[in-house]
C-alpha cells in the first residue's frame, strides 16, 4: 500500500516537472526576435537570400519600410512568403517632421496607402500591424519649441491609433530609452512622454542602443515596469550598425557571437518582466554584414 502510494507521488511529481519544462518552453517561444528592414528595394531580387537569412536567426517579426513608390507586389510576394515561414510583417514608417505642424499629411499618406494595400491582398499577404519610428527629436523645432512638438507626437498616436482601429490591426512604437526623462504638461494631461506613448500604443520597441548586457538591461527597466503594469509588451532593441557616436552605442565592432551572448545575458536580467516580449535587431543590412 505505502509502495503504491509511494509510486503515485513519483508519478505525480514527474508530470509536474513535464508541465513545468511545456509551460517554460511556451514561454521562451512567445519571445519575439524582430529586425527593421529599411530597403524594402532589396526585395526586389533578395527576397529568397533575406528569408533565409531570418530563418537561420530566427527571426519571427519584421518591421518593413513602405517606400509608394515600390510596387505593392513586391510587398505581397515577399509577406506572403514570410507569413508561411511564421514571420509577421509590420508596416514601418515615420520621420521627424511628422511632430512638425502638418506632419499629419504624411502620415495620413502612409494609412491611405495602407488602406488601398490592405483591401487589394489576400490574408496571407497583408501586414500585421503598424509600426511607427517618429524620433521627434531630430526635429528642427524640438529644442526650441518642444511643447509644441511633443503635443503635435502625441496626436499623431491618437491619429495612428484610429487608424489602426480602422484596419483592425495593431499599432507600435520605437520609443529612445531616455523618453522616461522627457516630460509633458498639456491638454493630454501630465507625465513621462514614454508613459504616455505606452498607454497609447500596443507595444514600443525601447532602443537601448548600448553594447553591453548590464547597460542595456537598466535602460529598459523603467518602460518594462510601465509595460507590465499597463499589460503592453516591450520589445529591446540593439544596433548593429557603425555609430558616429561612439562604439558603445553598437555591437558594430564585437560582431554577432559577442551580439548573441550580450542578449542572452540581457534576458536573464529581465525575463521576471511579463512585459518583455523579446528582441529587435537594429536593422537586417547591417546585421547581414555583421562579423561573426
């Protein structure tokens, strides 16, 4: 009696270890290993070599730039194929002058063009959200009159959101990691700009453009903590790119073994986040390129 008792926990405990080690492993799945591709030209004749390059870095997001110029069947070869592969697609786009006074004009260029794409694709062909890269602050008006610029970003998100709404798809953000230092007082309200634009948005990828794990992990921190109490995820972004503001800033001159390491070391610090959803990498021309 007490061996078959003894046996039912073995048997117990075992299968609780086994869904323990399932549970672990769903999780580690739903990380998200994103990358921007600013050339979408280079589809034109590297469809099939980009691919492949996502496929043997895992990559399961991609943040694609929308050039109107390129022929919507460029767009829908190459999504179709990686929707196939598991890859979602985002529409990328934005530029400083969207926080000027009539910046919404190209915004609303963009969501016109959305539209139009959206409705002539299949499902299997369509872009899977929005992501928007404003940096206000390479606009020429941020220093002198930031007020004013930072309301015009705000209202380009509540824009971008209803017009999200209206595609029925979701909207996200690049955020720079030191957003939590910039502050509003406006008719939105008062606060961090990086709060406000999390509340906002259904997830921000954070730039935390550094080269090493501890610095990297610190500068996300606070946008994580934001991210979890608003239930919104947070993706952590690198740069693989030259900098001419310092090698710090890149993972330029380490190359991608010293890269891989890097972020494994950056998920142990903050894999306790609900909030983080994963990694983007900063952005696929320079990340081919990079050395191992």
């Amino acid at each position: 009696m007490i061996k078959g008792s003894i046996i039912k926990v073995l048997v117990l405990v075992l299968m609780m270890g086994m869904l323990s080690g399932m549970t672990n492993e769903a999780k580690a799945q739903t990380y998200s290993k994103a990358t921007w591709l600013w050339n979408p030209w280079s589809l034109v004749d590297q469809q099939d070599e980009i691919l492949q390059f996502f496929q043997d870095r895992q990559v399961n997001k991609v943040y694609l730039q929308i050039d109107q110029e390129l022929s919507p069947a460029v767009y829908q070869s190459f999504i179709a194929k990686a929707s196939s592969l598991g890859i979602a697609v985002y529409a990328l786009d934005g530029a400083p002058d969207w926080a000027a006074p009539k910046g919404y004009l190209a915004q609303d260029r963009l969501f016109s063009w959305l539209t139009k794409y959206q409705t002539s694709s299949l499902p299997i062909q369509r872009f899977k959200g929005v992501h928007l890269d404003v940096e206000p602050y390479l606009y020429s008006g941020w220093n002198s009159k930031r007020g004013a610029v930072v309301k015009a970003y705000q209202n380009l998100y509540i824009r971008a959101g209803k017009q999200t709404t209206q595609l029925g798809i979701p909207l996200e953000a690049d955020l720079p990691f030191w957003f939590d230092e910039i502050k509003y007082n406006n008719t939105f309200g008062s606060g961090k700009l990086s709060d406000w634009v999390q509340k906002h948005t259904d997830g921000v990828t954070i730039m935390a453009y550094r080269d090493t794990a501890d610095l990297i992990a610190a500068f996300s921190e606070h946008e994580l903590k934001t991210g979890q109490s608003l239930g919104k995820p947070v993706t952590i972004g690198v740069e693989t790119g030259h900098s001419y503001e310092g090698n710090y800033i890149t993972f330029h001159e380490e190359g991608e073994i010293y890269l891989n390491q890097e972020l494994e070391k950056v998920q142990g610090k903050v894999s306790g986040y609900k909030s983080f959803s994963g990694f983007a990498i900063h952005h696929t021309d320079s990340w081919m390129r990079l050395a191992p």
